[in-house]
C-alpha cells in the first residue's frame, strides 16, 4: 500500500513539474503585417513577436512570388478577406494567417524549425537553435552553403547565435 502512494505522489511531482517547465516561458505569437513597398513586384512584411523580455522584429521587402500561397487579387482587392501565406527558408517555414485587403494584411504566424537544417547544424558543431533562435535564422536566411563556407575556409564552428 505505502508503493502505492509513493508512486501516485512520484507521478504526481513529476506532472507539477512537467507542467511548470512548459509554463515557464511561454514563446510569445508571432503576428505578421504586409503593405506595399514601392515596387509593384515587392511586399514589405514586418514580423513581430512581444513578450516580456522585450520585442524582436523582423522587416523585410520579399518578391510577391516567395510568399508560397499568398493571393494577390485578394491582398489588393478593397474588400477585407482571409489571406494565408508561407515563406519556406533553410532553417525553418513560417505560416501565416490573417486577413487583407487595399494592399495591406495583418495576423499571427507560426513557426516550424527544419529538423534536416537543424542535425546538419549539429553535425558541424553548431548547437541546435531554440524557436527563437531559428527565427533569428529565419531572419537573416541563414544557409547550409555558408556554413560549409566557413568550415572549409577553416574557422572555428560558430555559434547558433
């Protein structure tokens, strides 16, 4: 009888604590605005994640043909409506969600690492990048060819920072 309370009082503990890790530092959402650039082949989309700690954005013209799914007729009709796109880099993929119209658009994001850049990473001695981290690598589109570059022209392994 006294294993039995000492396991159900083990497994008890553990759930505490398992819970409290993955409520500890929530990451925070990631929201998305587009507007126009000045080009009429580029959007100017901002990413934008606040918590706590403070606010990392991201802000970058990308050609309208890398944002995998985005309909432009409804991104510029003068109607609101759902908008969905993704951008698909080394690091990682982040899709968004949200609704546009009159050239603008707003919502939140999700964001998935690439496992593949991620053990390729690893293999070079790089550590594997957290969530922030690939956005980060996201951000400045970080390649496997840079890496391979770096470690061929014989530097030290950088670090996921």
């Amino acid at each position: 009888m006294t294993r039995i309370f000492a396991f159900a009082a083990a497994l008890l503990m553990t759930l505490i604590s398992v819970s409290s890790a993955c409520v500890a530092a929530p990451v925070a959402p990631l929201r998305f605005t587009i507007e126009p650039s000045g080009r009429p082949d580029q959007l100017q989309v901002r990413f934008r994640r606040a918590d706590s700690r403070g606010t990392d954005s991201w802000s970058s013209s990308f050609a309208a043909s890398s944002l995998a799914g985005l309909d432009l007729a409804a991104l510029r009709a003068p109607a609101s409506s759902p908008l969905r796109f993704a951008i698909v880099r080394e690091a990682g993929r982040i899709d968004c969600a949200g609704t546009g119209g009159s050239s603008t658009a707003s919502g939140t994001c999700s964001l998935t690492p690439d496992r593949g850049f991620n053990d390729f990473l690893a293999e070079n001695g790089i550590a594997r990048p957290t969530e922030e981290q690939t956005y980060a690598l996201m951000a400045v589109d970080a390649r496997r060819e840079l890496v391979s570059a770096l470690r061929q022209a014989g530097y030290p392994a950088p670090g996921v920072d």
